[in-house]
C-alpha cells in the first residue's frame, strides 16, 4: 500500500464520517455510550453488574480490534505507528462503559454494606 491509498478499513471510515457527520472522536465515545445504554436496557431497572462488565468488555474488545487496524495503516501508510493517537482512541471507547461498570460495583458495594 502506497502513501496515497488507503486501506478498506480508512476508506469505510472516511465513508460513515461523512455521511453521519461527526468527528472521528465522537465514534469512539459514541461506541461507548451505546454499549452503556445497552447495559442500563439489560439491567432491567435493577442494581446488576454483570451487563456493564459485559459492555467494558465488548466496549475493550471493539477499541482494540479498531485500533489494532489503524495501526497496521499507520505502519503502512506512515512508517510508524501513532501510539498515543490509538491510546486515546481505546480510552475514549471504554471510557463510560468503565465508569458505568465503577459506580455499579461501588452502589453494589455500599448496598452490601449496609
């Protein structure tokens, strides 16, 4: 792959970009706010947290696969690749899938206790 092409993977990501609209960034916590909403749907109204370990998990495995991708394109496209960019990027994805999966163990946790 040459400097001037892209990979089917950037192409597909250049496509969604411009016919949602929104920054690349904003998919990321876009990811993570939609695996958060499905967590809170399967809770079912109850104190659980199993399904928000199950969307930090989801939410870890999306981040990495998309961000195992931009790497080899980085590497292809850059010679290098952008570690603190891909970094970001996962942080951004498990973010509220992560703190939702916090303040359920911590509420679990006090409920426990009293």
């Amino acid at each position: 792959m040459t400097e001037m092409q892209s990979s089917a993977w950037q192409t597909a990501k250049i496509w969604v970009q411009s016919h949602v609209g929104l920054e690349r960034d904003t998919f990321h916590v876009l990811i993570g706010l939609v695996l958060l909403g499905m967590a809170l749907v399967a809770s079912h109204g109850r104190l659980r947290l199993a399904p928000f370990v199950w969307a930090l998990g989801v939410a870890a495995m999306l981040g990495c696969g998309m961000e195992v991708l931009d790497l080899r394109d980085d590497l292809a496209t850059l010679g290098a690749p952008r570690w603190r960019v891909s970094a970001l990027d996962l942080a951004r994805t498990v973010l509220f899938p992560a703190l939702g999966a916090i303040v359920v163990a911590v509420l679990l946790r006090r409920r426990g206790a009293e």
